[in-house]
C-alpha cells in the first residue's frame, strides 16, 4: 500500500476508516461479508430547477446541474465491490429512481445476482412538477451462494418508513436505522461491513450500533473527517 492509494486510516473502535479512492483502496483490503452503501448517482431538477435543490443542497457546494460530484460510474464499481466481498456476500446499493436501471445493469453485469428492489418512505417529499418524490430504492443483491440463507427477520418488508431528521449537514444522508434494518439482516454480529462511498459515516455508525466490524472508504476529506467525528461519538454512547 502507498500514501497515494490511502491518504490516512482511522481505527474507531470496531470500524476502520479510510481516506481516498475506493476504487484504488478496496483492492488491498480483505475481503468483506457485506456492501451496504449509498452509491453516488447525478441529480436532476426534476423539472423545478430552482426549487427541487432546496434546503441543505442549497445550503452546500453541491450544485443542481445534473452532477452530484465526480461520478463513479456504476459499471465501473460494480467489479471491484463484487471483488472486495466474500465469496457468498448479500450486497445494498442505495440509488434514486432515475439510476436505478443503470445501477442494476452495472451490477449484474458484474456478476452479482438480484434479489430484489427495496424500498425507503423518506414520508417527507422533494417538490417536483410529476408528482413529489418521497423514496429511495435500494438494489438487494448477492453473490455466490449467498442466496440460499435468506435475511435474518424473514417478516421484514420492502419498503422501509422513517421520517428521519439529518444530523451531519450531508446533502444525501441517509438513516442510521435504514442501514442497521439491511446489516442485521444480512449479517451477524462480528461480520465486515463494506462502504466504499462512506460519505458522513452513516454506515459505520449502524456497524457500531449492531456489533458489526466496518469498513469505510471516503474521498472527500470534508466529510471523512465528518465520519471519524461521529463515528467516535457514536462509540461513545455505546461502551
């Protein structure tokens, strides 16, 4: 490993944080039991251009011109996700509906299989001119023989209804609790969990919260450091 692949690691109790490019990073990591993440993907006005951006995006850097930062694309991590996991590994990869065709066609054609498409109710709803958006979908994949065990609460539904309220300042943070509902159910305590797009951490908190081990790669080191933040406080609450 070279300081241009890993840019600095942060040990936080049972999560490992690592700063830099997932895709450079991942190759020199063990392989994980798990992948929940919130993939990057492009935003559009929805018709709405100067509204649908409002709140924290307006808030923040992050502008409404089609781009949400610089994009990996799908089918170029679909491979190295699919690598980094175990042989029989389930797989969550977070999108919106306009990349959700994209996002499964990148990963299956990477050699996971589907599962099936699960459902966020965020309840609240982004303006838009062709109905309000109110969900999130998640691609629910595996690899290898991963689909013979089944999820852990087998009364679990598709959609998953949380209002829940940001705390990080992230502009796509997602709930703690959502990621917790998709680890419990495809691991157990003591297992690796992956996030290669670790954003504000959200993952490694729900790694803490469940007993899992995690692993979380970020590029920016705005919200790596945002991470490593909460990631301590979250320990904390915990021990």
């Amino acid at each position: 490993m070279t300081d241009f692949v890993i840019k600095r690691v942060e040990t936080i109790g049972p999560v490992r944080l690592y700063l830099g490019d997932c895709l450079e990073i991942m190759p020199t990591l063990e392989r994980s039991d798990l992948c929940v993440t919130d993939h990057p993907y492009p935003l559009t006005s929805g018709g709405c251009t100067n509204q649908v951006m409002g709140g924290l995006f307006a808030q923040s850097n992050y502008d409404n011109s089609g781009k949400l930062m610089d994009m990996v694309g799908w089918h170029e991590s679909g491979g190295p996700i699919y690598r980094a996991l175990k042989d029989d590994a389930d797989c969550y990869v977070m999108s919106n509906d306009k990349n959700i065709f994209a996002a499964h066609a990148g990963f299956t054609g990477a050699g996971f299989q589907f599962h099936n498409l699960l459902v966020w109710d965020k309840v609240r709803a982004t303006r838009n001119r062709w109905y309000m958006k109110n969900l999130e979908f998640t691609l629910y994949l595996w690899k290898g023989a991963a689909d013979k065990r089944g999820i852990n609460d087998c009364g679990s539904k598709q959609s998953f209804q949380l209002n829940a309220k940001r705390t990080s300042g992230h502009p796509t943070e997602k709930p703690v609790a959502l990621m917790a509902h998709y680890i419990e159910n495809s691991s157990q305590p003591g297992d690796v969990v992956l996030d290669p797009f670790m954003g504000s951490g959200t993952t490694m908190l729900a790694c803490i919260e469940t007993g899992r081990r995690g692993v979380g790669i970020e590029l920016d080191p705005k919200w790596f450091d945002v991470a490593c933040e909460r990631a301590h406080r979250a320990l904390e609450l915990v021990q």
